[in-house]
C-alpha cells in the first residue's frame, strides 16, 4: 500500500530518554530532513555532554539490580516490546522511510525483522543456563567438578548507523535485554526518529527506567559512548573509520570489550549449471540495490562462469534499467534517494574514477542530488577505489571467472571479509567455497546480501569482529564464570 505524503503525521519534536524518561531539549536540539522531498521533518533533542555522562551514571549505577530480574520478567518485557512494535507497525514504518529514503515497502520488511528480533531474544531467554562438567579426567583432579554461568558484563554502548534504524538497534537492546545488561544508544543523527519511538515502547514496559537511554547526538560526541572506563561492551555498527577510531579509543581499557561490524563489499560467484538465470538475474539485481544499495552487505562484486557470463550481464543491465525510481512512500519504488548528498556524491566519485581507468558502464552512472541511478560496470580495475572500497550505492560490477579456485581468491583479494554468496551444485565446490572464503558467512544458492537474524554475523579482516544474531550478541555480552567444586559428592 502506498501512503501520500499529505496523510504522513510525523512528531514535530521528539525528546531524547534519560534513565528511561524523556527529556525535551528546548536549547539543544538539531533537524532532521525528509530525504526525499529535503525538507524538515521534524526537531530532534540533542544530548549535551553532561546528560550523557549522567545516562552512563545512572546505567552503571543500574547493574546489579538489573541482573537480579528474574527470566520470566525479562521475557515479559521482550514479548510487551513484540506487541507494540506490531500495534505500532505501519507508524514506525513510515518514519523508517521519511528519515532514510528507503522505499516503504522495505521499511515494511525492516519491520518485521525488528519483531523477529524481539522474538528470538525472548525464546533465547528461556536457554539462558549454565552447566556442570566433570574434571576427574586426570589423576590430579579426583573428585573435581566444575559448574559454568554466563554473566552479564555490565553497561553496554550501543553505537548504530542510518541504514536500519530500528532492526540494527533490536540487534543490541534485545539481548541486552535477554541477559541483563543496561544500556545507551547513540542512534545516527541522520536517522533517529524511529529510535525515539522505540524509546516511547520501552517506556511502556517494566524495564528498569534508568537502566537504558536513548540518546540523539552531534557525531562530535561519540567518544563518549567508548572512553568512559564503566562502559563494559561497545557495540558498534557503522563505517571502517569511525570503527578504527573506537578500537583505538578502547585499547586502553583492558575490562572493555568490542563488537565492531564495519560493512564491506560482499561479492557472489554464479557457477556453470542449471538455473533459471531470469529468476536469478532478479535475485541479483535486488541484492544489490534494494535501499539503493546501503547495506553491509549489498551485493557489489559479481563474479560469473564464462559460460553464464553475457546471458547474465545483459539480462542484468535490461533489469536494471526497468527498476522504478521516485518517491518512496509510493509502493512500486524501488530505487530512492541515497541518505545525502554526500553519499551520492562518494559513489559517483568511485564509479566515475573506476570508468577512467578503464572500467566499462552498461548503465546507470549518474547522479541527481542526492539520487544515484542503478549502475551496472565491467572491466573495473583492480587499482580503482572502486574494487577496494565499500561503494554502500547501488552499484553492480561483474567480472567472469573460468576456474573456482581462483576465484575464491579473487573474493578474497579484498581487506573486507563479512559475507559472500555462491551459487553451484557441486558439493565440493560448496565445501571447498566453506571452508576457504575469507569471511564470516557463506550463502549458499542466494546472494550475498541474504541474512537471517538468528544467524552469528560479523566479519573478519576489515569488516570487523565480534558477532551479532541473538545468541551470539548473548554471549558477547557476557562472560564465563567457573565454580571448581571438590569432593562435594562427600558429606
């Protein structure tokens, strides 16, 4: 369903949450603009230095009391956030779409990631034990058990980007939640709306008020969510630079733990057999430009058998020239403004510096404002930024490939290592692809740009380290604790 612009009730100022309680900033406050039409939205309250400082406070404070909720109220609390993501659907839906461009009909599904999310941090709740285990093993250790927990390490620093500004923040609050580990949220300024709103539901639960904060921000004060030595756990999902600085920042804590996911461009490999190449040429095309191509994990590397190569080329470039571009809101878009100028001004950079060293444009290749078109190359260069850089566009750029071993290692020529696609039905080639791609997820017979939310995610070499997907970001959030009994079974 299409919305009209004139039926959108947008907030015309959203507050920020404090220790759970929302505060309006009447002098520090910033806009935030409709990406597609360019104008305001709405007013935002910003965080001062001092107020974040006091979230850190409070939230540290909250630790202890915080661990001792019982799982049952944890559960009660995830499956209240369940219920109103779902009452409140199409109104979060919207605001995903008005403040980051992407078409609404992928909002929509954002949406439903975010309750699944939810979901699964509530059945994860109920696996939340410990185990005994036996170290009589060896002479030395007779009558030696051992008894292992997992505890929350303590406030967790949420640090989230534009491009799913709801799904990717459920990815930290919900097993924060699950294990008992406060929390603040420094969402993107470019996309905070539907985080507050997210602030009003967690209001609505029985979740500990000064337990969490949302807190909406200039970038200038972003240190402040790693440097603070009560931080136990930063999470953070966003740009390899900014990423590079939190791991510095860091260092010098040893108590503070990391989870950086920071994108990368994720390739697929279509190997020489029987496919309906039509339907994969759809599947192709959607992985690389659905939200016009702002995602980690977008498909920008393409590499096809010889065999496969011109049907797939020229039944990509005849699609994507087809893709509706315009108003987001409107159901049938598919192609959208890009978050800012400045982000459709970095991929035209890439795209026109890779066509000067030789790279061939079958489509695409130009931009208007803040909108860049689907863009389908060839021929790109090894050397060009384009090929070592994330292009977070919608960009496509195909290359062919005769032997498949030599092009894993051309998938794993790139410093980023976060998910990769292959497309055979030869389990040698799945297994040998397995257990020799230089990432951390391989999808087998879909794209790259495929995740599932319960999955471990993250990647290695540039993309990062640490793991999201519930039980992983669980486990990141705490940490072992080990009890050695001895002859305990003698009274």
């Amino acid at each position: 369903m299409s919305i009209a612009r004139s039926m959108l009730q947008l907030k015309s100022h959203f507050p920020l949450y404090l220790g759970g309680k929302p505060i309006f900033n009447a002098g520090s406050c910033f806009s935030v603009k409709d990406k597609y039409t360019n104008k305001v939205a709405t007013i935002i309250s910003s965080a001062t230095s001092q107020q974040i400082e006091e979230a850190i406070m409070v939230a540290s404070e909250s630790e202890r009391e915080l661990r001792g909720v019982p799982l049952y109220e944890r559960k009660n609390i995830l499956n209240m956030i369940v219920k109103k993501l779902q009452e409140r659907f199409e109104e979060m839906s919207q605001y995903i779409t008005v403040e980051t461009g992407k078409p609404i009909k992928i909002s929509r599904v954002e949406m439903l990631r975010a309750i699944d999310t939810f979901s699964l941090a509530s059945e994860e709740v109920q696996r939340l034990h410990g185990y005994t285990e036996r170290y009589d093993y060896s002479s030395t250790n007779i009558g030696v058990r051992g008894r292992v927990e997992r505890f929350p390490r303590g406030l967790v620093s949420c640090i989230t980007p534009f491009n799913f500004p709801v799904n990717l923040i459920a990815h930290k609050i919900a097993p924060a939640i699950a294990v008992g580990c406060p929390f603040v949220v420094k969402p993107s300024p470019k996309t905070p709306m539907s985080a507050l709103v997210l602030g009003e539901i967690l209001a609505e639960t029985s979740l500990l008020k000064k337990s969490w904060s949302i807190l909406p921000c200039k970038n200038s004060l972003a240190p402040l969510f790693v440097e603070d030595p009560r931080i136990k756990m930063v999470s953070f999902t966003g740009g390899l630079d900014v990423g590079m600085a939190i791991k510095r920042s860091a260092v010098n804590s040893v108590s503070t733990s990391l989870a950086l996911e920071l994108g990368g461009d994720a390739a697929t490999i279509i190997d020489d057999y029987d496919v309906d190449l039509d339907k994969l040429a759809d599947t192709l095309l959607f992985a690389g430009m659905y939200q016009s191509g702002q995602s980690c994990i977008s498909l920008q590397r393409l590499f096809v058998h010889e065999n496969k190569y011109s049907q797939i080329l020229k039944l990509l470039v005849e699609k994507a020239q087809k893709l509706s571009i315009g108003d987001p809101l409107n159901v049938n878009t598919m192609i959208s403004p890009l978050i800012s100028m400045d982000a459709a001004i970095k991929v035209e950079e890439l795209v026109q510096g890779a066509i000067e060293m030789g790279a061939k444009c079958h489509c695409g290749g130009k931009r208007k404002d803040s909108l860049y078109y689907p863009t389908i190359l060839t021929d790109v260069p090894k050397e060009s930024r384009l090929a070592q850089e994330e292009a977070f566009g919608p960009v496509i750029y195909v290359a062919k490939f005769k032997d498949w071993k030599k092009v894993i290692e051309r998938v794993n020529s790139s410093r980023f290592g976060l998910q990769a696609g292959i497309y055979t039905n030869n389990v040698f080639k799945i297994e040998y692809a397995f257990n020799n791609l230089e990432v951390g997820g391989v999808v087998v017979n879909a794209p790259c740009a495929s995740r599932a939310d319960a999955q471990p995610y993250g990647g290695i070499k540039d993309s990062g380290f640490g793991r999201e997907g519930l039980k992983s970001a669980m486990e990141e959030m705490t940490e072992v604790k080990t009890m050695i009994m001895k002859n305990i079974d003698k009274y």
